[in-house]
C-alpha cells in the first residue's frame, strides 16, 4: 500500500493507499494522483484519489481488471486494457470524469501489461502482451483510437511517461531477458 513522493532529488514516505494492490495503474500529478484496478486476491475495480498527503475512495472501475495502463489527470483520467480472471486481454478504454468513469473507444489490439502516456484527449498506449510481447503503439483522440509508431523493442511490462508527441516507455520484460531500453516518440528511436 506505500506511497512515495519524488522532489527531483530523492524519495521521501507518503500515504497509504486505502487497498494495497499489485498491477495497478497510475495517473496525475503528486497533489493531486490517481490510482485504477488491480489485483488483490481478485480484480479490483476500485480507484483511489492522491491529495499530496493521503489517499481517499473514487468512483469504481466498470470493469475490474489488472496489467492495465492510466494516463490523463485525476479529473480527467484515462485507463485501458488490461486483464480479468475470464479474459485475457481487454481492449476497454474509460475515461475519468473526476469522479465516475465510463466507457471510452477500445483500443484496436486488446492487451494487458502495457503502458500509458498523455492525456484523456491525447492518449497513447504503448506495448504489451497480446499472447506475444507487443511493439504496437496506438493515440487515443478522446473518442477513438489509432495505430502509430511501433516500438523498436516489443515487450510487456513497461513504464510510459510523457504526452503522445513526446512519449517515453522504460524497462519491461522481452522473450529473452528484463530490459533496460529507453525509448523516445514520435517515432520511437533508442536513447
């Protein structure tokens, strides 16, 4: 359930989170976050809101899933694909209001361990696992996605930052090893 603050130097202790989770997704800013889904024995639909000193309960998932991705801000806020107990990879998108989701358009290539970038009318996706590791990228408009850049790397459990113009995805796991690559979009290239 820990919570950790970064000030550009070190890490320092925040609050807990309410549901202590794994494979959840993270949006926002550090007064003002937001954390959707995962796994805690069973998917979780719920969604949790950061102050900058501790976390409060926000309006559920419509689907309860884990290995999704978050974009966007805590009120206006982007989750998208994922996995549940009965289906393998999700192509649901929703959108955050601030304080209900509903549902957005689905992502062209359904996944799970992906990663998020941007906003909740510039989204990006990035990765994955579709039943191999995933170099497809897709943005997101607001209403509908579309394909972009793929990865030089393709693989699953990755990190995104950034916007759609000038996304980042980090780390992840490929068939051979834990990877350590970087790379920049728009046209993704190795640093």
């Amino acid at each position: 359930a820990a919570t950790e603050e970064y000030n550009g130097t070190s890490w320092s202790s925040g609050g807990n989170l309410i549901t202590a989770r794994r494979q959840l997704a993270g949006a926002g800013t550090q007064n003002a976050g937001l954390c959707m889904g995962g796994y805690t024995g069973g998917d979780s639909a719920a969604t949790e809101e950061y102050n900058g000193t501790s976390w409060s309960s926000g309006g559920n998932l419509l689907t309860a899933r884990r290995a999704l991705a978050g974009a966007g801000t805590q009120t206006a806020g982007l989750c998208m694909g994922g996995t549940t107990t009965s289906s393998n990879y999700l192509a649901a998108t929703e959108e955050y209001n601030g304080t209900s989701w509903s549902s957005g358009g689905n992502l062209i290539t359904a996944r799970q361990q992906l990663a998020g970038a941007g906003t909740q009318n510039a989204g990006l996706c990035m990765g994955g696992y579709t039943g191999s590791y995933s170099a497809a990228t897709e943005e997101y408009n607001g209403t509908s996605w579309s394909s972009g850049g793929n990865l030089i790397t393709a693989r699953s459990y990755l990190a995104g930052a950034g916007t759609q113009t000038a996304g980042l995805c980090m780390g992840g796991y490929t068939t051979t090893y834990y990877s350590a690559a970087t790379e920049e979009y728009n046209k993704w290239y190795r640093l």
